[in-house]
C-alpha cells in the first residue's frame, strides 16, 4: 500500500483550545505522571523522554487485556510532545480491535495564554471506527479536565 493510500484510509481527532496560562504551566500538566493521572489516567513507568515506554490501563475487551502501550516519540519543551498510543487485539471487532496511533500535543503561546492543540492521528476504517468515535468524544471530555488541572499549577 502506498503512503497516499494509507493516509486515506486513515482519521485524526483534532482539538483546539485556548488554555489561559503559559506555556510552561500547560507543559508541566502535560508531562507530570502525577498530574496527566488526574486528567487522563495514571500511566505506568512514564517520563517525558524520548523513547521511554509506558503504559495506561482501560477496560479489556474479548482478548485485549486493556492494556496501552506507549512510548514517547518527541519531546520539545514547552512546545511539542507526541506518543505512540497502541493496544486492541486484532481478534476483536469493535470497541478493543488492534490500534496503532499517534497523541501530539502541541503548545503556543496566544494572547489569551496557550493554544492548545491535540492530534490523536492514524485511526485505521474501517477497523478503528468505534475508537474514532469513542476517543473523539473522549478526548472532548479530557481537554477540560487538562485545563482544570493546569488551573491548580502555579503560574
């Protein structure tokens, strides 16, 4: 398959927010295990490092045991981080299939505090279409918290 072919077969989740503190406080929300565990899930063995592998834990499903594997693919502080974001099982239809994509958060700096913006991208149809959908509504869900989160962190 071509790349052109993989690329049209595939979805993102984009999300835009404006979050009203620096930068550096959104960073520190985004990259403390202690703090990304109050706004998405603890993640296990987690430092933002290129190439650390970590972990979250979900809700298993058929022969997934809901376990995400990550690794940390890019880290510019203050500005970028990006992780692999895999689990499912390909024996599963539906919520728990086999999935293989990438979480990006990028930062800048805005009048009104930070841009905040998250790719969650190569969501592969039709296989992946009920993470699309739950993740799209989920990650809806998250971003506030996110922002709760880097309302509590000193400026």
């Amino acid at each position: 398959m071509t790349p052109i072919a993989t690329a049209a077969d595939t979805n993102d989740i984009v999300l835009d927010e404006i979050v009203p503190h620096p930068p550096a406080v959104v960073w520190r929300a985004l990259t403390t295990g202690d703090l990304i565990a109050r706004w998405l899930m603890p993640p296990t063995g987690f430092a933002p490092v290129e190439g650390c592998r970590f972990t979250f834990r979900t809700n298993p499903a058929g022969a997934w045991d809901g376990t995400i594997r990550c690794e940390v693919l890019e880290v510019v502080e203050n500005q970028r981080f990006a992780f692999s974001w895999k689990g499912g099982d390909a024996g599963n239809i539906g919520y728990g299939s086999r999935l293989d994509t990438v979480v990006t958060w990028t930062l800048t700096p805005s009048e009104a505090g930070t841009h905040l913006r998250l790719v969650h991208s190569g969501f592969a149809l039709p296989d992946n279409e009920v993470a699309l959908k739950n993740m799209g509504e989920g990650w809806r869900r998250v971003v506030p918290r996110l922002k709760s989160v880097a309302d509590e962190e000193p400026s």
